[in-house]
C-alpha cells in the first residue's frame, strides 16, 4: 500500500490574480469550482510549481506575477506531509530583469537545485491545454513524455536539459564553419553520453508503463493505450548503452556536413516521437474522436500516477483542471473511484460543483471568486 503525500497549507502571494490568499487542507482531494476566468487552473498551476520546471502552463517567471503587484515577484508556500516526513516548501523569485531567477527553501533553508522538491513529493497534471496532444507536434509529445519520466527519474530533467545546451553549442560551430575537430569531438561526445541516457530513460519509463497497462484488467469507461516510442534509433535499445553511445557519436561526427546545411542537429532524443494507439479499436489516436481521446489521456496519465506510486511507494499529488467537464455521470464517477483509489491527493477544478457530487464527503470543496477562495 502506498503512503499519503498531501499538502495541508497552500498560500500564495502576488501570484497570477491573487494579491494573497491561504488555504487549510486536510488529507482529502480538493475540489475548486467558480466560473471561468476565476483563478481556478492559478491555484493548479501554484501547486504545479512545486516540482522542477516552469509549472502547468510552462510560463516564464516574470509573467506568473500578478499585474499591479507593489512587490517584485511572487511566492508560495506550502506545508506538505511529503515523502520524507512534514516539509515548508517556499518558492518564489529573486532579482528583476534578465536576472530574474527561482528560488526555493525547504523548511526555511536556501536549496540550490529545485530537483531536490522530488525528494519530497511528484507532482502530475492534466489540463485542456493537452486535449489536442495526439494531433499536436511532436515537441508537444515528448515533452508529455519527459514530465513522465521525470516522475520517476528526478535527475532526467537535468540530462536533457545539458543535452539541448550542448547541441545549441555544435549547432553554433557548425553554422559558423568552425569544424574545429577537438572542440566538436569534445560536445559531441558530451551529447552522445546525454542522449542515450535520455533515451533509454524514456524507453525504461515506456516499457514498465506498457507493462502496467497491459497487467490490468480493462475498463469499459477508459480505452487501453497502446504506445510506442520511435524517431531515434529505433529497435537499437536491447543493446548495451556504451555501444549505442559510440553508434551515435559516430552519427554526429559522419553528419557535421549535413548538420551544418540544414542548419541544425537532424538526428538525436529531440527527434524522437510517442505514438498512441487505441488499443481496442486497434487505431491512431489521432484519429479517433475527441472523446475517445481525452478518455485515452485520461486512462494514460492514471496509469502512470500508478506507476509512480508503485515505483516510489507514494502516490503523486493530481491536478486535473477541467477534468469532468467532457464525462458523463457514469464515467465521471469511475473516473472520482480511479482517482482515490491512488491512495493520494487529487485538486480538480470545475463551474459546476454537481458535477463532484460523486466524490461525497472524499474531497474538500472551495468556491473560487475572483482572487478569493472560500
């Protein structure tokens, strides 16, 4: 059985529309309903900042603070009961123009590295804006992918993001002309280390997924996803990874030429794409209806907050905005019976407060209005 994680206290100050706001939270899942534009998905995505990366929206530090705010940046501040006992999470910004970075401390004290917040609780989400993820770029799909993996994996984050710093570094040379040998050989070999270990992330993620959702029984309210990662050496992955680190470096080396024409890197993990099927009509999500595709990425994000708990013995937190906007009842309360069978603590946001009934005494329930929660 996996352990609880759950925030007790969320406050925010001058945070999107809120200029400050507090909530009390218990053990339960949080539901905030109010009409659109109230500040419902701001409190999802204050909660979303509380694992690496730039939250649900992917906005930049300086757009997240509210407009008029007297102070420069914002900050919030949690009390959760995490995965190493009871921790205060403060993060918010320091410095102001192009100096404008993130800053965290944990129980009062400075911390250097946001990825230290997987230490204490993972945090997944799912919002209107992935409704379009089957039909969308690729970029769109492995980003998805790599938040996946991230769950699993705290130091993912980092490898990819070195990656793309030393490709952009290459790009440069080459588009410059400089083939200077030594440093070329220097990033490229710093990609190829990255690259594979980003790879066979992703391919270790997606097999013990697939695996997952192929031992469970199916669920008439949520079709199977069958997936497949492809783009990047494909059905190279059952061999060691030193050799597949030499086969790319060598890639690297034999397409400077190319590279330099197209004026980028044309073959790495950044070309890499995830293909969704629906398992039993045995077709391309993209091209199933648009309910059958939030079902299906409904039915895959689960299974993959079931996935981290069994992998780290605790459930993650949940923000699904919007969630049971597109269900109907019967869905709706397989969907609230999925959702607490987790063992962890879930925020869903919707107008219509009906629409959780089913969730009963199982979830707080807080009106948004305009800046105010009550």
């Amino acid at each position: 059985m996996t352990a609880k994680v759950f925030l007790s206290r969320l406050k925010l100050s001058e945070f999107r529309n809120y200029a400050e706001v507090a909530l009390r939270l218990d053990a339960r899942h949080v539901v905030l309903t109010g009409d659109n534009g109230s500040g419902k998905t701001n409190l999802l995505e204050a909660i979303s900042f509380l694992s690496p990366g730039r939250g649900l929206r992917r906005a930049t530090l300086s757009d997240v603070t509210r407009v008029g705010a007297e102070n420069v940046g914002f900050s919030i501040f949690a009390e959760v009961n995490g995965m190493d006992g009871e921790v205060a999470i403060g993060t918010g910004v320091e410095g102001e123009g192009e100096a404008l970075s993130r800053r965290l401390r944990l129980n009062g004290t400075s911390v250097k590295s946001v990825d230290e917040l997987t230490d204490h609780l993972r945090v997944l989400w799912l919002t209107p804006a992935m409704d379009g993820l089957f039909t969308g770029s690729s970029s769109d799909r492995r980003r998805f992918l790599d938040r996946l993996v991230l769950s699993l994996d705290p130091s993912h984050g980092r490898r990819a993001s070195d990656f793309e710093k030393a490709m952009r570094g290459r790009n440069r040379l080459l588009s410059d002309g400089r083939f200077d040998p030594v440093w070329l050989e220097g990033i490229e070999k710093q990609m190829a280390e990255l690259g594979i270990s980003m790879a066979v992330a992703r391919h270790e993620m997606l097999g013990l997924l697939k695996a997952l959702i192929d031992s469970r029984s199916t669920d008439a309210n949520f079709p199977t996803a069958s997936l497949t990662l492809s783009g990047f050496m494909d059905g190279e992955f059952h061999r060691p990874a030193v050799d597949l680190e030499d086969e790319y470096l060598a890639t690297l080396k034999d397409n400077r030429y190319r590279d330099a024409a197209a004026g980028r890197t044309l073959e790495g993990p950044h070309r890499a794409d995830l293909f969704v099927r629906h398992a039993e009509k045995d077709m391309d999500a993209g091209r199933c209806s648009t309910g059958e595709q939030k079902a299906l990425l409904v039915g895959l994000v689960l299974a993959h907050a079931q996935l981290t708990a069994n992998m780290t013995g605790y459930a993650p937190v949940l923000l699904l905005d919007e969630i049971a906007a597109h269900l109907d009842e019967g869905r709706r309360a397989a969907l609230f019976d999925l959702i607490h069978a987790l063992g962890g603590q879930s925020f869903m946001t919707g107008t219509d407060a009906s629409m959780f009934a089913g969730l009963g005494d199982r979830a707080q329930f807080f009106n948004v209005s305009h800046g105010s929660v009550g």
